[in-house]
C-alpha cells in the first residue's frame, strides 16, 4: 500500500482501570509531514505513541501505519518505524558504539554494516569521542542523541519522537532540533510529542493538540493562533494603580496577568485604528503606559485556553461585559 | 552538530529483510538471541560486584560445607566415601538453582529499563529477551561450575568415572540450570519488580535445595522427608550428577532429570513467550 497515509488513528480509545488514558483519538499523519502533538503532562501523548509504536494494545478503536494494523499486522509495523522516547532506551552498561551495534544486528543487518553504521552514526550525533565510554556516564544531552541515533540504524519510514527534548538545557535542546530538522528534509514523517509549544512552532508543520485523551484541536500553528481570535493590543502601564481609570478610558480592554497590563481584542482588519484609538484614549485619560503595542496570541494563548487554563482570561472582565460596542473611530 | 552526507548504501526498511521462510527465521531468531545474550554476558562482567559475589558465593559454599559439615556427614556414606565427594556434584546442582533465581533478578531489572521497549518496538524475534536471558545465565553457571571443580580439586575433589563422566555430569547439572532459568523467567514477568522477583525466588529455591539429596543422604531424613525429597527433581539431577562423578546408579536419575527437564522446558518455554509478548 504505497499511497496509505503515515498514520491514521480511528476512534482509538484506552483505559487503565479507573483511569481514561485515550478518548476517542482520531488522527491522520500524511508522508512527509511533521505533526507535533502538543499536550500537558498525562494528556494522553505517550500512551498514543505506545499504542502506535506496538508496544499497547487499543481498547477499541484501530490505528495503522502506512496502511498496516498496529495490533494485527504489528511485526510489519514495525519494520516501518523508529522510536525515540521520553526516556532514553539505551543500554546503560553497554558503550555508545556497543549500543548502536547491537541494535543494528537487532535490526538484522550484517556484523560489518551494523559496525559501519554505528560509526557513521556516531560521528553524525557528535559522539564519536565518547562512542567507547559507557552510555551511563553521559549527559542527558547525549543520551538523547544516541537514543535518537539508535533509532537510525535503519531509515525508518515514520519516526516517532516522544518528548525528545524534555528535561535538556537549551543548547541540548538546539542540537536535536538540529538533527531532527535534516531528517525531515531528508524525507523522514515525523510524529511529535511535545509539552513545549516552541518546540511544536519550531519542528511541527501541522499542529494537534491533545487533552483528557483527545484531540481538541488541529491545524498549523497559524490556524490555531487565528481560532482563538486574530491581534491584540497590549497595553503596559507604567502604575498599577491607574488600572482602573484606564479601564473606565478603553471600555474594552480585558485585565491582563500582570496587575499593570491590559488587553484589547482587535477586530479584524482594524489593527492601525484600534492601537490608536487605545493610544488616544490613555492619552486623554492622562495614563501613563510603558509600552503598548500589537501583538499576535502565541501558542501560549492558544494552549491555555484550549486546555481550560484560564478561561477568565479570554471573556471580558466584569463592568464592561456589555462593552462590545464600537469604540472611538 | 554538522552532518555527514548520507551513504547511497544506506539501509532502507523496504529491504526484504522480513523474515520469509521458516528457515530463514529461525535462523534469525537465533541471531537475535545471540546478540542479546553476548549484551547479557557483558552487562555481568561490568557489574563487578556481581561478578565478585556471584562467584565468591558458590567457592563459599564448597569450602564452608566440605568443612563444616564433613566431619559429621561422613558418618552416613558409604565406607569409604569422602563428604567432599558426596558434597561438591550437589553443589553445582544447589549453585544451578540459587542462579536461576538471578534470572529473575536481570529479567525484572531489564523490564524496567527502557531499553526493553526499544527492544519491543524493533522488528526482532520476540523470544530473542528471554533466550538471550537464559542462555547467558547457562554460561555463567557452566562458568560458575568449573570455578566450583577448581576449588573442590584443592580440597581432596576427584572425579572418579573419567572424562566422559564429568561431561555428562555437568551437562546434567546445565540441563537443570537452564530449566531453573526458564521457569524464573516466567516467574519475574508475573511480579512486580526485581526485589519481588528475588524474594520469590529465594523462598521457592531455598527449601527446594535443603529438601533434596544435594548435601545429605536421603536416608538420614525423617521419613516423611524422605518420601518427599525422593520425588524432588533436585534430587534427581543431585543423584545424576554424583553418579556420573563419583559412581553409582547414573541412568535412573538421569533419565528422570531428563524428562523432567524436558517436559517442563516444552511448557514452561511457550508460557514465558508469549507472557513477554501480551505484559504491556
């Protein structure tokens, strides 16, 4: 089946006794694409990916990967895919290079091209110093890379990345982003899951957020950003204490998080009209501002209000619920 | 991080490496056995502590008996019959057994590592884990074994049926060893942890071990005992292996060892397998 898409997630539920681990999972990866699945902790990310990479078995539901059942067809499956997961499966006493080698003839390929490959690898994940030291004194950094590596002695088709750079300090970070990068462009259909929303913006080319076991919402993050509505003006002021009386100047503006910030959705298409109706209006109040300005909603904005994370946050604050009318033009 | 450009050779997936003939897996599945049992050998000679205790455990055992015990125990052989001699074949059955409790251990210990996963998401056989498991523990005690004759030879050990006695012997005690670990391979994927498994073990072997012939003549036990201990397969092998070291009646209780070995390795095999293949 060379057209069947990547991975196509039906329905795919799963419980552990008391506990809803998946809901009701729907979910396509085509070839080629990049899909961050971005949830917080106990979403729901890891027990989809066990469940495609064979490792559960779905309650109800069905999931195939290029065409090929995880539970019926799992042999198959998984000669089609890579893991790499939360937490590094690498073998602790065993050096990096012994590591690599061992799981190259797993994946059945010859003593000498299992070797080579180890080599190449090694050298590749900027691990070539440290391939003869056990895998046990390495950073978390480099045990993520030769974790990343092991899933790479053969190409795989579909390669899973279970919250890759989770507990990395940046420049770690940076580094498997880097190698993640070039084995997209290579070619490689990327399956994501992260809990940073930078991380799914930077790799992901579609987006699909996961919460309570389900996705609940899908698309690239500029779809997701436009979903929950287009610019804001953000309004800093330079004293907390004229919050009030700027609020009473811009009817429509929501309480920030800060005690000093204020928020003003923009309609579409008003940017310019509305950062200077807001700028006008402070200026007449006599307000002091430290900064306003134009902004996009990150995926921070995205995520917390698709998550339930602050609801408040997005409905006017009290006194001026009715204060939808059109400001000054 | 630069990279490399990509070999043209790479390996890709649609090579047809699925294994397509019976022939053709069953030599993989040796293969992958192989590979992880050369893992599980290194992991042992990396974990010096085990090393150490492993092997210091069972010479313990030999001198402390032989001299502990020699001086009262000769006194229910044979004429003629040296506590050393009696003693030691029974210890490679005793050192067999208490082994097979370490491959619960390493089996419990694997299962909470990672790595097993990846082992799990590869395209490898799926019994590969517990063959390579077992048979690595196979050779550590086959290992364990020798070391034991070394030392039974500088206290007054002699095999007295030849070369081929002390084979068969040993083959013997291996066949009993290799059981042990299979049936403690099903054991540590049906409890929670590697101190769990230890625990279990110990409590299962420990009696199984004082109830057998392996350090004393059946006939010195009450008779209740010795009905019981009679029908143990401790004693069987303990019987073989004496027998074959020292003389005796070598085929009745090898063949028994034998059967039992085999029967339960033809069921206990298929259990543990497909246990590792449905625990998530």
């Amino acid at each position: 089946m060379p057209d069947a898409p990547a991975v196509v997630v039906d329905d795919v539920q799963k419980r552990f006794g008391d506990t809803v681990a998946l809901s009701g999972v729907d979910l396509a990866v085509a070839e080629g694409e990049v899909l961050g699945l971005l949830g917080p902790n106990g979403a729901g990310k890891t027990t989809l990916v066990r469940v495609l990479v064979t490792l559960l078995r779905p309650d109800t539901g069905s999931a195939r990967i290029f065409g090929h059942d995880v539970v019926t067809e799992a042999s198959t499956v998984r000669r089609l895919i890579g893991l790499t997961g939360q937490y590094a499966a690498v073998d602790e006493l065993l050096t990096g290079r012994e590591n690599l080698r061992m799981f190259g003839e797993l994946f059945h390929l010859s003593r000498r091209e299992a070797a080579r490959r180890a080599d190449d690898l090694l050298e590749r994940f900027d691990l070539a110093v440290a391939g003869d030291r056990p895998a046990r004194t390495y950073s978390g950094g480099m045990r993520r890379r030769l974790d990343l590596a092991s899933s790479l002695l053969i190409r795989p088709r579909l390669l899973f990345l279970d919250e890759p750079t989770t507990g990395l300090d940046p420049r770690s970070r940076s580094a498997i982003w880097d190698i993640t990068r070039e084995l997209v462009a290579e070619g490689t259909t990327l399956l994501l899951t992260t809990q940073y929303l930078e991380e799914a913006d930077q790799l992901a080319d579609r987006i699909a957020v996961i919460d309570h076991g389900h996705i609940i919402a899908e698309g690239t993050g500029d779809d997701l950003k436009d979903e929950i509505g287009g610019q804001v003006v953000d309004i800093v002021l330079t004293d907390a204490a004229q919050r009030p009386a700027a609020c009473r100047a811009v009817p429509d503006a929501d309480l920030g998080q800060g005690d000093r910030n204020l928020r003003v959705s923009v309609p579409a298409g008003d940017a310019l009209q509305a950062l200077s109706r807001v700028s006008l209006a402070l200026r007449d109040a006599e307000i002091r501002v430290r900064d306003v300005g134009l902004r996009r909603p990150t995926l921070d904005d995205v995520f917390l209000q698709l998550t339930g994370g602050d609801p408040s946050a997005t409905s006017p604050p009290e006194g001026t619920a009715s204060g939808t009318e059109e400001g000054v033009a | 991080m630069t990279i490399t450009e990509r070999p043209a050779e790479e390996p890709r997936p649609s090579d047809p490496r699925a294994p397509t003939s019976p022939a053709a897996r069953v030599y993989w599945q040796a293969r992958d056995t192989w590979t992880v049992t050369k893992r599980n050998l290194r992991h042992f000679m990396r974990q010096p502590r085990l090393l150490v205790f492993s092997t210091i455990q069972p010479v313990m055992f030999v001198v402390l008996f032989a001299f502990v015990f020699g001086g009262i125990a000769t006194v229910a052989l044979p004429e003629g019959t040296e506590y050393i001699d009696f003693l030691l074949p029974g210890l490679f059955v005793q050192s067999a057994a208490f082994r097979s409790t370490q491959t619960a251990v390493g089996l419990a210990e694997d299962l909470e590592r990672g790595v097993v996963d990846r082992f799990r998401s590869m395209p490898m056989s799926r019994a590969a884990v517990l063959a390579g498991r077992t048979l690595a523990d196979l050779v550590r005690s086959l290992a364990v074994i020798v070391l034991m004759i070394a030392v039974g030879y500088l206290i007054g050990f002699r095999f007295t049926q030849g070369v081929l006695g002390a084979i068969g012997a040993i083959l013997v005690v291996a066949l009993f060893g290799y059981l042990m670990s299979w049936l403690f391979c099903w054991m540590a994927l049906h409890v929670p942890g590697a101190e769990a498994a230890q625990t279990a073990g110990f409590v299962i072997v420990f009696p199984m071990v004082f109830a057998s012939s392996i350090f004393v003549p059946l006939e010195t036990m009450p008779d209740w005992l010795a009905t019981f201990a009679a029908q143990s397969p401790l004693t069987h092998a303990a019987d073989a292996a004496r027998a074959l070291s020292i003389g005796g009646e070598a085929l009745r209780p090898a063949l028994l060892t034998i059967a039992w070995c085999v029967g339960l390795l033809a069921i206990v095999i298929p259990l543990a397998v497909r246990r590792y293949r449905t625990i998530t």
